[in-house]
C-alpha cells in the first residue's frame, strides 16, 4: 500500500501538470503514454504467439495520435479532419500489402489482427485526452474531471469490494465483485454532482446522473479488458515498469475505454 501511494505521489503531479500546460506539451505527454503502452501491448501479444508488426503499428499510432491533435485543436484546416481516416484507411491496406507480399499463411492473419487491435487500443482510444483537453474553454477542467472520477470510482471499488465484496463480478478477474462495481457507480457519480456543483455548472441533474455511471462502467470494462488480454498472456502484470505495481498499461487500462465514450457525452449532451 505504502508503494502505491508513492506511486501515486510521481505520477499524479506530472499528470496534472501535462493536462494543465495542455497543447504541444500535452501533446508530447499523450505520444509518450501511447509508446509505452504500446511496448507492453506488442509483448503481451507475441507472449501468446502472435507476430506484431511493431515499427509499422508505432508509426501508425504516432500518426494517428498526431492527427488527432490537429483536428481538436483547430489548428489547421478543416480539410485535416479526414486525416485519422486517412490513416486508418491506408494503415490497413498497406498491412495486407505486406501480408501478401510476406505470403506466410500462418502468421498473415493473426499479425494483421494484433497489430490493428493494436493501433485501436494503445493509439485511438487514448488519443481522446487529447479531444477532451482540447475542448474550449473547459479542456483543462473536463480532462481533470475524468481523471478524478475514475481515479476515485476505482478506489472506492477496491476497498470496498476487498472489504465487503462477496459476489464475483466477471470470472476474468477474480478479484473484482459486484459490492466493488456498485461502489464505483456510487462515487463516480458522486464525484460528478461534486464537480456540477462547485466547477462545471453547465452539466445538469440528468448529467450527473449519466456520466457518472457511463464513465464508471466503461473505466470497469476498460479494466476487465486489460485483464482479460494479461489473462491470455499467461501474465500479472503488463510489465514491471513499476516493480511490484505493474505496468503503464495496468495504470491506464481503466482510462483507455472511459476517456473515448466521456468526451462523446460531453461532445454529444452538454457543449
């Protein structure tokens, strides 16, 4: 417990401090989480026997993650807002051109299947920080948000589930239980109504309501995916980045699915 609060004490501060400088830095931060996640990603796949294509799905990400920048910043022109679809697009036709060209039907299928999951979930899916820190005048305080709530929610749902918890929520993690999942709904939304009251006045009742338990039910199946990609893996852990706390992608895994469906609530129902 002792590590994971000074764990908890690095990180939290340098985290703040990205989202709060926000645009290049912000954007340097983000490109940098996505590498390393996506390192534990490509090993925890060839550690089940997979061939991803590494260099080719880094590019990828790093173009994906980029592009994604200029079109919430509103920096270029409204022409680069077909640029993530382009490279989505063209991504996958050059990773079949070069299956083909490989012609390895063993490997063709599985590499060109990792290495697009890939891409999605260490590159795309994240990349919506980046949207939501972008989001004018509120970026800095939504971003915040989010990170707090699924921070505070996945607390809740650890010491009360390894308190009280006695019903198994999914057998992918046996730790997880349903007493720790209402926990986490709880105080998501609590956290919410916090943040309406005293920050974000703009979100009403029907918000609070809402967003608090669609970010606390995607950050559970964010995490339970995590688990159940280590879980085929045959590992712990996603590395030992952090010694005994596991890997980045342990640390991120909850945020992986909740930053994408907060920003398109808050894009689709509050601005």
């Amino acid at each position: 417990m002792l590590n994971r609060f000074l764990i908890s004490l690095i990180l939290i501060p340098v985290v703040f401090v990205a989202v709060y400088l926000g645009f290049i830095p912000f954007l340097v931060f983000i490109c940098g989480v996505c590498f390393i996640s996506a390192y534990e990603f490509w090993a925890l796949v060839s550690k089940m026997g997979f061939s991803p294509r590494k260099l080719f799905g880094n590019i990828v990400i790093l173009l994906i993650v980029v592009s994604i920048f200029f079109n919430g910043s509103k920096i270029a022109s409204t022409v680069s807002n077909e640029a993530t679809a382009l490279i989505f697009t063209v991504s996958i036709l050059l990773l079949f051109i070069y299956e083909v060209i490989k012609f390895d039907i063993r490997t063709a299928l599985p590499s060109l299947a990792v290495t697009c999951l890939g891409i999605i979930y260490v590159g795309w899916l994240p990349g919506h920080f980046i949207l939501i820190r972008d989001i004018m005048p509120d970026g800095f305080k939504y971003t915040i948000v989010l990170l707090a709530t699924v921070w505070i929610a996945d607390s809740a749902a650890y010491f009360i589930g390894s308190t009280y918890g006695t019903h198994l929520l999914s057998p992918v993690s046996p730790k997880k239980t349903v007493e720790g999942s209402i926990a986490s709904i709880i105080f998501s939304i609590l956290t919410i109504l916090i943040v309406k009251i005293f920050f974000i006045k703009a979100l009403r009742n029907s918000d609070v309501f809402f967003l608090g338990i669609l970010t606390s039910v995607s950050a559970q199946y964010g995490d339970l995916a995590e688990s159940l990609i280590k879980r085929s893996a045959g590992v712990k852990d996603s590395s030992k980045l952090m010694k005994n706390h596991g890997g980045l992608l342990d640390k991120l895994d909850s945020f992986i699915f909740a930053a994408p469906m907060f920003y398109y609530y808050i894009k689709f129902f509050v601005l």
